[in-house]
C-alpha cells in the first residue's frame, strides 16, 4: 500500500510548463459548423451564421493544431499523456493505479476569440494532492490550459482535475 505519492519531484512540479500548441487562424465557416452542429435540429442563431466572434465553448483546436511543441526535456511525443502533462518527462513515479477518473474542471474566459484570431495553448501542471479515500489513498491531480490570442490577451484558462487510487 502507497503511503505517499507525493515526493519532491511531483510537489515542485506545479507551474511546470509541458507543452504549447497554436491554431490556425479562425474561420466564419468554422464557427457556422460549430453552430449548425451544437443547435440541430433546430437552426443555428443567426448571431453564429455570420458571426464576427466565436462562442466561449468554441474549440479553436477542433480541427487540430497548426504546430505543437513539447516544453518538457525528454518529451519524444511517443509516451501517453494525462491532459497534456507527461508525468514520465517530469521525473514521476511509475505509478500503477487501479482507477481513474475525471474529477471535473473549471473554466474562466476572457476576451472572445474573433474571426482571424490564432490562438495559444500553453498546458502546465497545476497541483498534485492526496487524500484518503474508502478505496485508499487517491491521488488528485490538476492540470491547466491557458489560452492566449495573438495580442496575447487571455481567452480561457481551464483546470481540469483527475482522480486517481
């Protein structure tokens, strides 16, 4: 039985930046395909047919990014990913659990994304805690995306967290 999963190397992780993924610019179709997609059967409000701004749910990585980079030494892209942090590139424990699960996730917007915008990804680790659970010791983890346009105002942050025993 773990009776910690919390050494040095995962508790000075938090902040760590793992990697950074750009879109290609945002397109009026993309946003009237997100729209006729979210609202059938019914129509799509006129507001999204010819929109000069995208809805904050909008995923301007939709359609996959235009580039991608790991920020993390020893990242070859071949190794699983939890959200977009690899526990292996930063040193981590082996970890074997019996369970995971999706602990849920907060979002909080900024600026709108527009028609033309490039948007910025940058995924980092946020905080690793445990606490007892009546299956044993769960390991909750955060990671966190930010999302920045090309004037680098903040368009969402999100923190998404997973459980683990």
């Amino acid at each position: 039985m773990t009776e910690t999963y919390l050494n040095d190397t995962v508790i000075n992780a938090n902040g760590t930046l793992c990697s950074r993924s750009v879109s290609y610019p945002i397109e009026a179709s993309a946003i009237r395909k997100w729209a006729m997609a979210v609202y059938w059967p019914e129509p799509a409000p006129e507001t999204f047919m010819n929109a000069e701004y995208a809805p904050e749910d909008f995923d301007a990585f939709a359609w996959g990014p235009a580039s991608y980079e790991s920020l993390l030494e020893g990242d070859d892209g071949r190794v699983m990913v939890r959200h977009g942090i690899n526990e292996r590139a930063l040193g981590f424990p082996d970890w074997k659990f019996r369970a995971g699960l999706n602990g849920g996730m907060n979002c909080t917007y900024g600026v709108r994304m527009h028609v033309g915008d490039v948007i910025t990804d940058v995924k980092s680790v946020g905080e690793y805690t445990e606490r007892q659970g009546r299956m044993g010791l769960m390991l909750i983890t955060q990671s966190i995306s930010t999302w920045t346009n090309q004037n680098g105002e903040l368009v969402k942050r999100t923190i998404n967290s997973g459980i683990r025993y």
